[in-house]
C-alpha cells in the first residue's frame, strides 16, 4: 500500500464527442476526448483557435452536453442529471473565469465577489469573511467598495479569479484569462491561478493559445481538430 494517496480526480471526460450544427452541415469541435484532472493542479488546455477548446471548457464546467461520452464531476457522474441538478452541481463545485473578466458593472468589488455566496445562501458573517479573505490573498484588499471600471484590466481579473475562487469549488475554468491583458501581467494572473490551486486543492484547467503560459503550468494538455494530442 502506497504512503501517499494520489490526488483525487475533480473532472474525467471519457470519449467525448460535440458537433454543432451550421445551416445543413455540423462542424465536430470534439472527436472523442478523454482527460483527467485532479486536485490542486493546474492543467493549461492549449491548441490553435478552433481546436475546441472553449467547448471543452464548457462540458467540464456543465454548461453544455455532450453529443456521447462519459463526464464525471467531483465524483459524481454527470449522465441522466436534471437540469436543476445540473445547475446546483455548476454552483457549488464550478468556478469559472472569462477573458473578458465578466464582473457585473454595477456592483461594488465586494458585491461581485460575494454574490456566489448568495446564490449558496451562504450566512452573512461566512460571506463578509470569505469575501475580504479572499479578496486580501489576490491583492485587493481595500479595493471593497471601488466599482470594476475605476480598475485596471489585471485588477478586474484578479476580482474575477476572487469570485471564482470564493465558494472553495472543486473545479475552476479559465477561458482565455489571459487575453485582455499585457504579458508581465498575464504571467501574475497565471502564477496566481496556479498559486490557488495549490493553496485550494482545486483543479483548475485555463484554456490558452499563449504558448508563454504553458511553462507557468503544471501540466499541458494539447487539442488539435477536436482531438487531444
Ligand atoms: N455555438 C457554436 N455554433 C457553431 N459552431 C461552433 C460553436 N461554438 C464553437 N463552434 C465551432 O467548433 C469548433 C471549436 O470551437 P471552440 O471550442 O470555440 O474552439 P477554441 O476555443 O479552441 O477556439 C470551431 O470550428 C468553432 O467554429
Ligand atoms: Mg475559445
């Protein structure tokens, strides 16, 4: 028997398959992908643009169905769940952030970080203070009440990466995090990203056509045409 348990698998695609249809034809942005991802790591999903990632994204953090294979979350098997399964699942284990940062314009850093919680129902206390934890460990600590447009876009990611993160989810995705912002600064965001997955034991898998990044990562996975390489 081992000494060390190996780290247990947030996200297993097995075989999956995605086409969308356009007009009279369908286009195969998956053809039979199988990953793993486990706990505390963070696993960079690289491929030129079109090579389905994003889809990929979007069938591990259950925000899309796949045409067949298996999908299995936080030890739950994803096959025959209702959508209000579905959407309690994506609440409580699913962090996610986007390129284009998608924090609410009319809402303070604070409120924007919190509101994960809300939908949790989390109790006030537990949110103020996960919310200034979290918001202190990327740097923003003070930056509560500031509203994201008198930010900067590395700022806006970090409170992005804050409320992805706030909830302690099994699993983050990262869409192109990096692709708002100069490269000094997109390096930060993915040393930060890696940083938490560690510190959190999440998985967090960061989708990028930036070649750079991959070095900061602890493990690349490479999809061409739909297949994993
Ligand atoms: N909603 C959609 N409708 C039609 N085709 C799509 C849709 N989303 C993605 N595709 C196609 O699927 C393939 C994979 O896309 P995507 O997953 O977005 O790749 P990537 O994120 O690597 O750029 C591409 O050929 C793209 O044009
Ligand atoms: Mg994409």
């Amino acid at each position: 028997m081992s000494a060390i348990a190996s780290p247990a698998v947030v996200v297993r695609l097995s075989g999956v398959r995605k086409s969308y249809r356009v007009g009279e034809t369908s286009v195969q942005a998956l053809r039979g992908v199988s990953i793993d991802v486990h706990a505390g790591e963070l696993v960079a999903l690289t491929g030129p643009s079109g090579s389905g990632k994003s889809t990929l994204l979007n069938l591990c953090g259950l925000i899309d169905t796949p045409d067949a294979g298996e999908r299995e979350l936080a030890e739950t098997n994803i096959a025959g769940r209702t959508e209000a399964e579905l959407t309690r699942l994506r609440r409580e284990k699913v962090g996610f952030v986007f390129q284009g940062f998608n924090l609410v314009p009319v809402m303070t850093v604070f409120d924007n970080v919190e509101y994960p919680l809300l939908l949790l129902g989390a109790p006030a206390a537990e949110r103020s203070a996960r919310v200034t934890a979290m918001l202190g460990r990327v740097g923003l600590g003070g930056f509560e009440h500031r509203l994201p447009d008198a930010l900067s876009g590395g700022q806006r990611q970090r409170v992005a990466i804050a409320r992805a993160l706030v909830k302690s989810p099994a699993l983050v995705i990262a869409d192109e995090p990096t692709g708002n912002l100069d490269s000094a600064t997109a390096m930060q965001i993915v040393d930060l990203l890696r940083e938490l997955a560690h510190e959190h034991r999440a998985a967090v898998v960061v989708a990028t056509h930036d070649e750079r990044m991959t070095s900061h990562c602890d493990r690349v996975l490479r999809l061409i045409d739909g297949e994993m390489q």
